[in-house]
C-alpha cells in the first residue's frame, strides 16, 4: 500500500448524534493508526467541527494497516443522555488518490488541421500553413499551436499541450463521478456487519473505544 491515502469518514444523511460520532470515531482513529506507523498529515473538517457531517485523513507512512478500518463502523449508546440505548453507524472509505498518467493519445482519435498563424513572423508564416490545431475527438478537448515558424514543431507543442489538456479533463470528471458515487453510497449507510464496534470510553468524556477493549 502506497504512501499518500486519503481516508473519509461521514455519517451520511445521519442526525446529529451519528454525526457526533463521527468526531469521537475520527479521534480514535487517528490514535489507532498512529500507534500502527501511519502518518496523520492533516485533519479536514466539514461541517461542525464538534458533529462533522464529514471528516477527511490526509494519511502517509506505513499504511498496511488502513484497509481494515474501512466500512461501517457501529456505536452502540445513547449520545443525547442516559437513556435507552440508541445504535448510530458512521462509514470509512478509502480513496487511493490521484489516478495515473494518461498514456498517450491514439492517433486515430484525433482531428489534425494545419492553418495560417495569425502572429508576426513575415511572409514564410503568412503564406504557409504552419499553425496546428488539434482536436481529441472522445472529449471534444482541442489544442493550438503556433508559436514555431516550423510546421512539425507546431506539431510536436500541439500534441504535447492536447495530452496535458485531456488528462486534466479527464481526471477532473473522474473526481466528479468519484463525488458524486461517495455522496449516493453516503445517503444510506449499510448498517449489515460493521467492521468495528464501539462503546462510549468509561472514564473519558466524548471518546469511545472498541467494543471488546
């Protein structure tokens, strides 16, 4: 497992006291995953800081032992007062962060023109077709190129600006359709066989602890 994790946890739709104890399960752990060697590099919350709806760990190091904290996580209490017992569930996921390079670009994907520049640069640039335009066709994504008085050099900055272009394109609707699956996943939590179960902490005020500590 590769350094560099980012790990959310969220009580999706859930009222206030699940969201309560998404900050006391936050809390837990990142003391847990530091005791394991994982480095905490930051702590976003969103929302109330004392009831995040959702909290992001920025994690690094040894982080072997970070899959086994992702799913659903179980707190069997009464966060409102000492009254009936309530269960409130709170969900970990794991994103393995930014996607890989983008290979390089098929050429039959993709729509070449040679044009006119539009720039100075005297007759050779006025009367030949030096400029490029490049136009990826699965994307739509297109690039321009004229600052060479070369055509192949046209060519070669088209390319290179097109691949740059495509890969930002493609990896913000990658983030997109991750935003929008973490969002539907978190609506309704799956409350079947949580991976941890906790309980309030016996002496500690707004902490808990495993459920067979």
């Amino acid at each position: 497992m590769s350094a560099g994790l980012t790990l959310r946890i969220g009580a999706g739709r859930g009222p206030w006291p699940a969201r309560r104890f998404v900050a006391m399960l936050t809390a837990a752990l990142c003391e847990r995953l530091v005791a394991c060697g994982v480095v905490v590099q930051a702590v976003e919350r969103h929302g109330d800081p004392e009831a995040p709806g959702r909290v992001m760990l920025r994690l690094g190091g040894a982080t072997a032992a970070v899959p086994e904290l992702v799913g659903t996580h179980l707190l069997t209490a009464d966060l409102r007062g000492p009254r009936a017992r309530r269960r409130w569930f709170a969900a970990v996921e794991l994103d393995a962060g930014e996607p890989g390079p983008t290979p390089p670009l098929p050429r039959s994907e993709l729509d070449v023109r040679f044009v006119r520049s539009r720039g100075p640069g005297g007759q050779n640039v006025n009367k030949r077709a030096t400029a490029v335009q490049i136009t990826h066709r699965p994307t739509g994504v297109a690039a321009h190129c004229d600052t060479h008085r070369s055509q192949a050099r046209n060519l070669a900055g088209a390319l290179e600006a097109l691949h740059r272009a495509v890969t930002r394109h493609l990896h913000e609707n990658e983030q997109a359709t991750r935003r929008t699956e973490a969002w539907q996943g978190r609506r309704e939590l799956t409350t079947q066989r949580p991976v941890m179960c906790w309980r309030l902490h016996p002496t500690q005020a707004d902490a808990v602890v495993p459920e067979d500590s």
